[in-house]
C-alpha cells in the first residue's frame, strides 16, 4: 500500500484567464511560470505541510511533473524535505494546447539548474492529446507507482490529470477538480485502486 501526497501547481496566469473567460488568450500562454498569487499559493502551503511532513509523513519520493507551475511549486514547497526526486512526463498536464505543451529539457536545465532533467526527452511532451490518453497514462503511472520501493510519496501534478488519477477509481467517479495548491491525500493499493483519507 502507498501513501500518496496529491498536490496541483500554484496559480499561473493561463489559470487567471481561463477564470476570466479569456480562453483563446489562456491558451497561447506556453508553459507558463507560477504568477504572484502561486507563488504565495505554494509559501502557504509548505506552512500547512511542515508539522505533517515533520512529525506524521515519512517522505520518500517526490515525482514532478517537467512544467515550469509545478518544477517551481515543488521548489517552494518540498525542496527542504531533501529526498530523492524523479521528473516524470507521465504527470505532464493534458496536451491540448500550447498552455500545457512543455519547454524543452534544455531550457529547463538552464533555468532549473539544481533538478536533473537526464531521464527525460529534449521533446517530451503530447501535443493534441485527447482525454482517453490522458487515462491511459493515468494507468501507466499507478503502475509505476507500485513498481517503486517507496511507500510514503508526494506527487505534484495538474487539475487534469489529478482528477483522471482520483476519478480513475469507481468510488471517486463525480470528484470534484483540484485547486491550485490543493493538497489531498490518498492510499493506493497493488489493484490500482486509490482511497482518499480524509
């Protein structure tokens, strides 16, 4: 049995828009980086965090997806929890457009100097991706998960693909999306099947 810590990005400004109703505006932002407001977001969360992760949650593992909102989110966050990291296209944000296209491996080994970006692509994203792929990394990453060593995991991700994972088990089929910097936690057994703790 897993432990999983599910954590969505801080704010960014395709977020401000798309609230807006600026869609078309929201969309041609590409992989953009944590605004203002997400950057308190992700401070305020690592607040609420620290006691847990101190005295209740033994952390082993954190996967990241390879965008900026959350490579900087996870650097607010989780970075002085000082356990190993793996950067996992498998938890990029659904792939339909430019807002959630990534940035290639190069430029995020210059302007993230201090994560190690060598087990992905220069090109690692899905341009295009329809809803169904989406499940089906879903599948792949729940398997990845119980393939791991580590039990206690914190997984930093996006509203799409966060809400695929928890509605991707029959209990959670009208779940609700995740905010920005919402962090829930859940348990995820050998059958793939995921049990949020409340």
């Amino acid at each position: 049995m897993k432990e999983l810590l599910l954590i969505r990005h801080g704010e960014a400004d395709h977020n401000v828009l798309f609230a807006q109703n600026r869609s078309q505006e929201a969309q041609e932002l590409r992989d953009p980086n944590l605004n203002r407001k997400g950057i308190q977001q992700a401070k305020d969360l690592k607040h609420r965090l620290s006691n847990f992760l101190r005295r209740s949650f033994d952390l082993e593992l954190v996967i990241i997806s390879p965008m900026r909102r959350t490579l900087e989110t996870y650097d607010l966050v989780l970075s002085t929890t000082r356990c190993p990291v793996i950067i996992s296209p498998l938890l990029r944000e659904q792939g339909d457009f430019p807002c959630d296209y990534g940035s290639n491996r190069s430029d995020l080994e210059t302007e993230f100097p201090h994560h190690n970006f060598s087990d992905i692509e220069d090109v690692w994203w899905t341009e295009d991706e329809t809803y169904p792929q989406v499940q089906e990394r879903v599948e792949e990453f729940k398997r990845f998960l119980n393939e791991r060593p580590e039990k206690n995991i914190a997984v930093v991700s996006h509203g799409v693909f966060l809400k695929a994972l928890v509605r991707s088990t029959e209990q959670f089929r009208t779940f609700r999306s995740f905010k920005n910097c919402e962090c829930l936690r859940a348990t995820l057994d050998q059958e793939g099947r995921l049990n949020m703790i409340i």
